[in-house]
C-alpha cells in the first residue's frame, strides 16, 4: 500500500486522510479565530479543536470530522448570539472616546461597558444584553445639551451644593469631592 510522502501513514485512494484532516483543523482554527477576533468568546469551539487534534494522534479520522463541524458550528452560534451585543459595544466605546475628547464625564459609560464585557468573557449572554440595551439610554443621557452657567440645565442634571460640579440628581454622593447630594424631591 503507498504511503504518504508527508506524513507517512498509508494513503486511502488520492489522498492522505490524514493530512486532509490536519489541513481541515487549520481551517477550523483559522474560522475560530477570525470569529475570536471580533472580540466574541469562542472557548468551546477552540476546546472541540483542540480535542479534534487529539484524536488526529490516534488517527480517528471520523471523531476529528464530528469535532470540527461541532466547532464551527458552535463559533457560527457564539457569531450569532454575541455579535449584536459586540456591534452595541463597540458602537458605544467609540461614542465613548467622543465624548471624553468634548469633555465629557463618561465614568457610568465606562462601567456599564465594562461589565458588559466581563459578561461576555464569562459566558453570560443574559447580562450583557440587558446591559446593551441600556448603554444606548447613557449615551443619550450623555449627549445631551451641555449646562451652561447661569442658564437651564437637564432635568436630569444638577449641581452639587459644595464644588458645583455637574452630577446627576439620581446620584447620591458627588464623584468630584464625595460630599453626600440632597436628596431628589418627589414629582408629584
């Protein structure tokens, strides 16, 4: 029976099926990693890689096969699930980076998209949708008209009584010189 002259092992009619299934886990890695590149979490496709690598050493061709399609169809899925929310993300990340050039507090901003993203890295795709359905909320909030002196602010906007620095009536203590804020008076 011939042998492959890369590999070694006994060809299975014109091709290798051994180097056919090491050819196809580059392909694989190189889907998974175009699709982890786009900042989505993608650890159980690269798992199924990984464990498809093991089985090409023990030359079971038909386990790698079951392994890779299992793995880019998880990749295709995690693609699904998170790149709306990575879109939100990275949408308002640059929003972001906007706002803090005009000099503006974008600290809520800030943590929001960071927790969004801690809720990605670990799996959590309910956290992080709920969180990118408010981030659109901050950046309205914060592209807003600016307070000038002297004229009307936001309603949302007021000033603390001690640095009179812009804060949000909903905070309770200012992130400026940390004096505790009165508190909001009810509408009625």
């Amino acid at each position: 029976m011939p042998e492959c002259p890369v590999c070694g092992s006994p060809l299975a009619g014109v091709a290798c099926p051994q180097c056919s299934a090491s050819a196809r886990i580059q392909e694989t890695l190189l889907e998974v990693g175009r699709v982890q590149a786009r900042g989505i979490n993608v650890n159980g496709a690269v798992v199924m890689v990984r464990r498809a690598r093991e089985l090409l050493e023990e030359r079971d061709h038909e386990g790698v096969e079951d392994f890779l399609s299992g793995a880019l169809d998880q990749a295709r899925e995690a693609e699904r699930l998170q790149g709306p929310i990575r879109k939100i993300l990275d949408r308002a990340a640059e929003a972001k980076r906007r706002l803090e050039r005009s000099g503006r507090d974008t600290h809520r901003l800030q943590q929001a998209l960071g927790r969004a993203e801690r809720f990605l890295q670990a799996g959590d795709l309910e956290g992080a949708r709920l969180l990118a359905k408010r981030i659109p909320a901050f950046l309205r909030e914060l592209q807003g008209p600016a307070a000038v002196p002297g004229g009307s602010m936001p309603r949302y906007l007021s000033s603390c009584p001690r640095c009179s620095k812009l804060v949000m009536k909903a905070w309770n203590t200012c992130p400026h010189c940390l004096v505790p804020l009165p508190p909001i008076a009810p509408i009625s």
